[in-house]
C-alpha cells in the first residue's frame, strides 16, 4: 500500500474512533451538566481554542456583513440547534447508540434534498439505498418504542437535531462554499455559545457540578471533535475523497454501541444491531460511488 494511502487510512479511522467517541463523551459530560450547560462550557472553550489558531494562522475574514449572516446561520444549525436535539436526546433517555444510528442518516436526506433543492440527481441505486436505510432505522425506532426504552421526547429532539444538520449541510454547501473554514468556524462558536447560555440559565439554571470528567469531555469534543477531527475531514476532501469521507459517518454508529456497551454496560439487543448493519448498508449505497473500471 503506497505511503499517502496508509496515511489516509489512518486519517480516516482517526475520524471514525473520534466521532463516534463524542457520544459517549458528550453523555458523561451531561452526568454532570445538562444539556445546554454543558454545550455552553463546551462552546466557550472553544471559542478560547480557535481564538489561540486565527491569532496566530490569520485567516481570511468575511468580506460583507451578508456574508456573515451565512456563515451564521449555517452555524446555528449545525452546532447550537444540531448538537441542542442529540443532547437533549440523550439527556432524555435515548441511548448513545440509537442516537449515532439516527444522526448517521444525515447524509442520505443531504442526498435526498439535494436532489430536490439543488438539482442533483440520485441513481436508482441511491433510492433503493434510501428504503434500504429507512427499513433499518424503522426497525430500531419501532423496538425502542414498543420496549419503552426512549420517550417521545427523545425522539422529537433527535428528529429536531436531524433536520438541522441536514438543512445546515445544505445551507453552507449553497451559501458558504468559499469562506476560510478557521474564521467561519470561530464565527460559528461564538454565535452558538451567544445563543446557548441563555438557554442554559434560563432553561437549567446553569448549574454544574465540577469534575475531572466534565473537563475531560469538554477537552476531548473540543480538540479531538471540534478541532482535529474536523480538519481531518477537511483534509481527506481535499485529497479527493468526498465521497469515501461521507461514508465514514455511518461507520460512526458501531464505534458508539461498542464504546457505550464497554463504558457503560449498555448491550445492544439481536434486532437494533440488525437495524444498524440494515441502515448503514442503505447509506453506503447512497453516499459511496460506484468503483469505476480501469
């Protein structure tokens, strides 16, 4: 195997281990926050982290305040809203694991609606994947449900967190395709923690109760999620890899069951492991390519 694919292999099961990884460090954090309190600690060392890189790597700057407005809007979905819903998820009694499953979708209703808003045309391949990964989740909603093992709640607030990041995604490919990703990313976190710690002492009385592995969770989502992981992604795009690296978040599930059933003692039962090898085979048939004959 020639050295640039090595490292991208590498690069690529960093992102996965990660990813998945954040749900189960965003549910110990929660043991110890709520949702919107532990969002806001999580955003405001962001906001110090990725103020440290644009001090020092000075990025390119929006150019008009429309610009801005994007790039906030954009944030505002895919962190505040997004990460609001799977939390509260959680938070509500939805597992780590059914919680990846649900928001691993993402990409097949990006493709979906992307072939309704933005012209792009699936294959009859990518639809039969799309009732293959609807049949799947189907399966784990429908078992969760009638075990009692999640509230209505729960799923209105994944519901809620899948449509952000769906529409997000759709918002900045339509409306922030050349802005420089460490000034809009600093953009995104302020606006999101402006937004977030209201909600935090309104909603919960930003109460906290401080330990070792609060601080560790916020450490690892911030710079291991947040910062590595995300320039990870962006790195393999840029090596041409969009769709292999679009795969990768339904790989993201798994890493969360093991993780949650290893830290937590959760065991996934025989019917949402079969719900979760049904849903990802669905994605990988909307979001992985043909292979291309040389």
């Amino acid at each position: 195997m020639p050295a640039n694919d090595r490292s991208d292999l590498l690069l690529a099961w960093f992102f996965v281990l990660v990813w998945g990884s954040g749900y189960l460090a965003s549910k110990t954090g929660m043991q110890y926050a709520a949702p919107f309190t532990f969002l806001s600690l999580r955003y405001a060392f962001g906001v110090f982290c990725l103020g440290l890189w644009v001090l020092v790597s000075r990025p390119r700057w929006p150019s008009s305040r429309r610009e801005v407005l994007h790039i906030c809007v954009a944030g505002l979905l895919m962190h505040a809203i997004n990460l609001g819903g799977s939390h509260y998820a959680q938070y509500l009694g939805m597992s780590a694991g059914i919680t990846a499953l649900l928001l691993a979708t993402q990409p097949l209703f990006t493709a979906v609606f992307s072939s309704r808003i933005l012209g792009e045309r699936l294959a009859p391949r990518q639809w039969t994947g799309v009732i293959v990964a609807l049949i799947g989740v189907s399966l784990v909603v429908w078992y969760k449900v009638n075990a009692q093992a999640g509230t209505l709640a729960s799923f209105i607030a994944v519901a809620v967190s899948l449509a952000a990041i769906t529409s997000g995604t759709l918002y900045q490919r339509a409306f922030c395709r050349d802005v420089d990703l460490r000034s809009s990313a600093f953009i995104q976190f302020v606006v999101s923690l402006i937004v977030l710690v209201p909600l935090a002492v309104g909603i919960e009385g930003f109460a906290i109760r401080w330990n070792w592995p609060l601080l560790a969770a916020v450490a690892f989502l911030v710079v291991f999620a947040s910062i590595l992981a995300v320039n990870v992604l962006h790195t393999l795009m840029r090596r041409g890899h969009a769709t292999k690296v679009t795969s990768l978040f339904f790989l993201t599930p798994i890493v969360a069951v093991l993780l949650e059933w290893a830290m937590f003692g959760v065991l996934p039962t025989s019917l949402t492991v079969a719900g979760i090898v049904i849903t990802c085979a669905g994605v990988a048939l909307v979001t992985v390519g043909p292979r291309r004959k040389l």
